[in-house]
C-alpha cells in the first residue's frame, strides 16, 4: 500500500487527467516519482459509456500510465457542491498521502464541474494544513498537512499557461492512456450519441493544444499549468 505520493492528481472526471496531464504524470514518474488520481465523480451523466465502463476504462488507463494508486470519491457528477463534507473528503486524501504538490482541474471551463471542482480542491488544500480541522482515516486520527503548490491543468478552453511541461516523449503513450476511454471517445464501431469529443477530429485538437503549448518553449508537445502564487526560480538559464 502507498502511503505517500509525490504528486496527487485530482480530477472530476475519469479521463479528466489523461486528457490534460497525463504527459507530465508519465514525465514525472519515469524520474522516479509516486503520482496518485483521486477521480472525484465516476462520470456517471456522461452521454456515453456506464459508470462500470469508466471504471474499466480508468484501470486499464491507469496500467498505460504506471501510477502508484487511483481511488474515486463517488461525489455526485454534476450537482457536488463545494461544502464541508466535500471539503473533507478531499482533506482526507490530502492528509493521507502528503504530496508535495497537487494537480487541479482548470480554474474555468466548459463544463461547470471542472471550474468547481479546482475551487473545491484548492480550499482543501489550505483547510487541510489546519490543525484544528479534524479529519480520520482508517480509525486514527491525521495530521495537519499543506501541500507546497497547487497548480492547475488546462482542458477544453484555452488558458494562457503560466508554465508549461514538455512531454514529447510521452506523447504516444498519452495517446494510448486517453484512447483507453473507448466509449467516450472515437470509435468507429460505437452506437451511442455523438458528443464534442467522440469525433475524430476531437484527437487532432487534443494534439494541436500540446504543440501550441511546445512551440515557444522548442518542444514538439508540451502540457500547460496555471499556479495560484509566483513560482520561485534559483537561476534564470533553468528556464527554457
């Protein structure tokens, strides 16, 4: 069993994180990191596939990626609020694992729960290095615990990046991780409705925002970050 992550991936929907992320969760794992996907709903209004399906889906993406741990909350898709108790459940993710930092869904976006899921879980995140908020887990009580940053991954809107991470060798395996959600994205062979992202062309988006994000930076394929604070840099020929 894991008991400490160094990057905790929040995302309100399974493929949430492959779609916007999963560069950098690969990135960050082949150096050696223990990254986390707390999936906060199970998608269950999503026009295509099941909640069993998602599940499928998210282990089977979960193997192309190699992630050390995936747990879903089971909040309720499309009407969790931002509350205490959902407040708490995210705290008690937080306390459990202590990541150094914590991946978001974007600040604003098409589809309202990623906008509040992000403000739901960036209120976590300083509640839970409250000592007087209580939390427990498995029968003992945790530890107050602030991860050190909280930034925020891009989905269908385009958000100017404050960075951005290249991930041109793991683009491929991206792919796969994102194709693993056959029924909710291109399949030929599928009956179900059509959705804005169920299209093929769906995939030559998905590409072309990655090489936006790569182009300035000289990479071929890059994901991009909003942050909440000023990143802190030692020396300035560390950026590219």
């Amino acid at each position: 069993m894991i008991d400490q992550l160094d990057i905790l991936v929040f995302s309100v929907h399974p493929d949430d994180a492959e779609l916007s992320c999963s560069g950098t969760i690969m990135k960050h794992i082949a150096s050696g990191l223990k990254v986390g996907i707390i999936d906060l709903t199970q998608g269950e209004l999503g026009s295509r596939g099941t909640i069993e399906t998602r599940y499928l889906e998210a282990e089977r993406s979960s193997r192309i990626m190699g992630i050390h741990h995936r747990s879903n909350l089971k909040m309720q898709d499309g009407w969790f609020t931002i509350n205490e108790e959902s407040k708490r459940l995210i705290i008690e993710q937080i306390r459990r694992f202590s990541p150094s930092i914590v991946l978001a869904n974007a600040v604003s976006d098409r589809h309202p729960d990623h906008g509040r899921a992000s403000q739901l879980v960036s209120d976590a995140c300083f509640l839970s290095g409250l000592r007087k908020v209580e939390t427990t887990w498995n029968g003992a009580v945790q530890k107050a615990y602030r991860p050190k940053s909280i930034f925020h991954y891009i989905q269908d809107h385009y958000i100017k990046p404050d960075f951005v991470v290249d991930i041109t060798p793991f683009f491929n395996r991206k792919m796969d991780a994102i194709r693993a959600f056959q029924t909710q994205f291109f399949n030929p062979d599928s009956k179900e409705p059509s959705t804005p992202i169920s299209g093929e062309d769906f995939f030559d988006v998905v590409k072309a925002r990655m090489k936006e994000y790569g182009r300035p930076i000289g990479a071929e394929y890059a994901e991009g970050f909003t942050v909440e604070r000023f990143i802190g840099i030692d020396n300035l020929f560390d950026i590219k």
